[in-house]
C-alpha cells in the first residue's frame, strides 16, 4: 500500500497550484459572501471546491451539477425545515430532538433522490439539506447558498482550461 499518490510524484506542481487555487477560490468566495456563521453552508462549500478542483473534468463538477444540485439541497431542506417547524408548533416537547433528527435524514434521502432524478447529482449538496433543517432556514442563507455555489462555479469555469483531473 502506497501513502502517496503515484500520480502526485509526477505532478507535484500542478497538485499544489490546483490545491492553492482551490484556497484561494473558497478565500474569495468567503470574503464576497462576507459570512462564515453557517457551518454546514461553508462545510458544503468547501467540499463542492474539492470536487471542482480535483475533478475538473468530472461531470459532478460541471455547473449543471454543482448549482442544480444545490437549488435542489436548499428547496429540501427548506421544505424539512419548515416541516419541523410545524410539527413542533403543533406537538408537545419529544425527547433528543426526534422531530429535527427525523427531518434532517429526511431531508437528505429526499435531496438524494431528487438529484438523482432531476440529473443534478452533486454529493455536497446534499449536506446543505441536513445544514438547512438543523442549523435553521433563513432568506439569507439561502442567498449565501445560490450566491456561494454559482462564484465558485464561475470561477471554476474561468479556470477550467488549465485545469486537469487529479483523482
């Protein structure tokens, strides 16, 4: 079993200019959205910059996939979240937060098969669902969410041409 990447040893300069660009788009993005309150939204964006900068190529990575995704991931959990919202306005207190636990993997499946079938398959997205019933919806959010992924998206397809798969 090897520890490092065969292909990392014959490209070293393009793993860490890739790695670095990949830094300095979510800096960019973090500091135009000028929001780090939500850890599931920079969570989620941070692992959609992996894919695009490792998988530039990668049909996960295309903005089809990226902002379709995350449209689908932020309308679920939306809906779950204010799901919760009811059941907790119309039931008494239920032990460990069964109703926003339910919701929340809810949420997730729901986001899942909705991707799959809308053909906007994006991994990432699918946290944004669970970060949206747990954390809590708010108009904001869902403007750092959209606004999130299409810069990234964006810059993604800027640097595209000089981008190579990594994975």
């Amino acid at each position: 079993m090897r520890l490092i990447d065969e292909k990392f040893k014959k490209n070293k300069l393009r793993y860490a200019i890739q790695c670095s660009l990949a830094s300095l788009s979510v800096f960019l993005v973090l500091l135009i959205l000028d929001s780090i309150s939500n850890a599931a939204v920079i969570a989620s964006l941070g692992a959609s910059s992996f894919i695009a900068f490792t998988m530039p190529k990668a049909q996960v990575s295309k903005p089809r996939y990226m902002i379709g995704g995350y449209v689908v991931g932020t309308v679920t959990g939306c809906l779950c979240h204010y799901l919760h919202l009811i059941i907790q306005s119309s039931m008494l207190e239920m032990p460990y937060n069964i109703p926003v636990i339910t919701l929340s993997a809810i949420s997730v499946g729901m986001a899942i098969f909705l991707m799959t079938i809308t053909n906007t398959e994006h991994p990432p997205a699918a946290g944004i669902a669970l970060g949206l019933v747990f954390d809590g919806f708010s108009f904001l959010s869902v403007l750092i969410i959209i606004v999130g992924i299409v810069c990234l998206s964006i810059i993604k397809i800027i640097l595209t041409p000089n981008l190579e798969n990594l994975l």
